[in-house]
C-alpha cells in the first residue's frame, strides 16, 4: 500500500499558476524596495558629507545638517537603554530562571505578550498624556515613554532556560546564576 504525501501529489496548473504569480509578486516587490533604496543612495551620496553630519539646521540661512537630530536621539536612546535594560534583563532572568511556574508568572507572561502587541501609537499617546502632564513636553517625556514600549519586549525574548545556553558559550555555572529548575 502506498502512502498519501503531498510530496506525491499531482500539482495542478492553477496551482503552479498561482505559484508563479506569487514568486513574481516576490520579486516585483523586492526589486521596487531595491530600487527606492538605490535611488535614495544614488541622489543622497553627494550632499552626505562631514559637514552635513556636524552641522545644525537653519532653514533661515539655508544651512542643511542633522546634527540637532543626532544628539537629539541619543538624549532619548540613552536613558531608554540605561533604564529599560537592567529591568528587561532582570525580569527575564527571574521569570525564566527563578519564578516557579504559577499563576503569577502566568499573569505575568499573558501582560508581557499582550502589551508586546500594543501599537507604538498607543505608547506614544499615553506617554505623552500620562509623563506630559508631569514633566510637560520633554525629552525625558520621550525617554520615559520609549521605555515603557521597549520594556515589554525584553522580558519576553529568552523563551526557554537559560541554563543550557551557559555550556554553549562556555561559561562557568557560577558566571550565570543557579542553574534552571533550582
């Protein structure tokens, strides 16, 4: 007797149609992503240049440059990281090493993938709400409010013990905490 694989199946042409249709799709927007990026390269290669980098704005002298907009994103990203790191880390280590399996590191894992789903917009909106009326519209408003977004994320990466993982990149098992199931 036989077996039935989809392997063995006979492919019909409205299936090898619609293959190829998806493949040309593929390959039609792959070559349009290409092709912006190639343009914006090709366009934006000359004016990109050491004073371009280093210089700040000014639409009233007609100085081009994004400087301003540099140091502006590092005084956000900076205490994002500084502040979301250590807590990301911290939580993914206790709920994947520490927490015993219950109902509150179920609750707790249900919050992570849910607010991991929120829109950024949504972040956005109540950071400005929630930390605006606090400390009114400033770079630590941002900074707070891009933390709240990237928190969730961190805790919810290492999916599996971590204790495996020690053997592999070579450390010690003092190095890394108690092992998995301790």
């Amino acid at each position: 007797m036989e077996h039935a694989s989809i392997m063995n199946k006979k492919r019909r042409v409205s299936d090898q149609l619609l293959e190829a249709m998806i493949y040309l799709c593929a390959f039609l927007a792959v070559g349009l992503l290409l092709g912006i990026i190639g343009y914006v390269f090709w366009r934006g290669f000359r004016t990109v240049n050491w004073s371009f980098l280093v210089t700040e704005q000014s639409p009233t002298k007609g100085i081009m440059g994004i400087a301003g907009n540099i140091v502006n994103t590092l005084y956000i990203v900076v205490p994002t990281l500084l502040a979301a790191t250590p807590i990301g880390v911290g939580g993914a280590i206790y709920l994947n090493e520490y927490a015993k399996p219950g109902k509150f590191v179920s609750l707790v894992q249900f919050t992570i993938e849910t607010l991991t789903g929120i829109p950024s917009i949504i972040f956005g909106l109540f950071g400005n709400v929630f930390f605006g009326k606090i400390f009114g519209y400033s770079m630590l408003t941002g900074a707070l409010t891009l933390t709240i977004m990237v928190l969730p994320r961190s805790p919810g990466i290492p999916r599996r013990p971590c204790g495996p993982c020690r053997t592999v990149i070579g450390a010690e098992p003092w190095a890394s905490g108690p092992p998995s199931g301790t």
